[in-house]
C-alpha cells in the first residue's frame, strides 16, 4: 500500500493525455458550402482546398477525393505509451466531378468511428 501512495504522485506528474495523429488537408466545411455546381471552376477548388488526394478520368469527367483522417489516440507516461485499442478516428471525404473546368457536382461525408 505503500508503495501505492509512493509512485501515485509520478503517475500523476507522468499522467495521461491525447495524441492527434493526421493525414491529408483539413476540409472546411464553410468552403465546401460555397462550391456552386455551373459556377465553381476547377482552379477555385484548388486555391480553396489545395491539390486532391486523388485524380480520376471517366467518361470525359474529372474526379477529384479530398480526404482527411484524423485520429486522437490516448497516450501515457508522459507519451511513451500509446492506447491505439481506444483511439477515434474520423475521416471527412470531399468528392468533385469536374466537367469542362467546371464543377458539375459533389459529395461531402464526414464519420467517426
């Protein structure tokens, strides 16, 4: 019991925290909410959400994916131990179809899980 109350106080100090580990660029969700289908070209999605994470051609379109994953992971010991068992992780997908420079449609989804 002693040895309990002793190493308390370092576990305290060493305590616990989280670890926000992401991949690809963050998607506003105001900008996708000013993307107009006819009106919004191909460059206007780039200078607002950057190069895509990946480029499809079919049927004379042009495919854009913007993806986002962000994991929060608990971490211990002052960040020695990582939890990845009890870690969330959400991913924000943004799909664009481009027809003649213009974007002709889209699909925004966000999960957690």
């Amino acid at each position: 019991m002693k040895r309990f109350f002793l190493a308390l106080p370092v576990l305290l100090l060493l305590g616990c925290s989280v670890a926000n580990k992401t991949e690809g660029t963050k998607i506003d969700r105001n900008s996708v909410l000013n993307l107009k289908p006819g009106a919004t070209t191909r460059q206007m999605v780039i200078e607002a959400f950057g190069p895509p994470s990946a480029i499809n051609y079919e049927n004379n379109e042009e495919r854009f994916t913007y993806t986002f994953r962000e994991k929060s992971v608990p971490v211990y010991m002052g960040g020695l131990v990582e939890n990845e068992t009890r870690g969330k992780e959400s991913v924000t997908t943004l799909e664009l179809v481009i027809k003649e420079n213009v974007v002709y449609s889209y699909r925004f989804k966000s999960a957690e899980n």
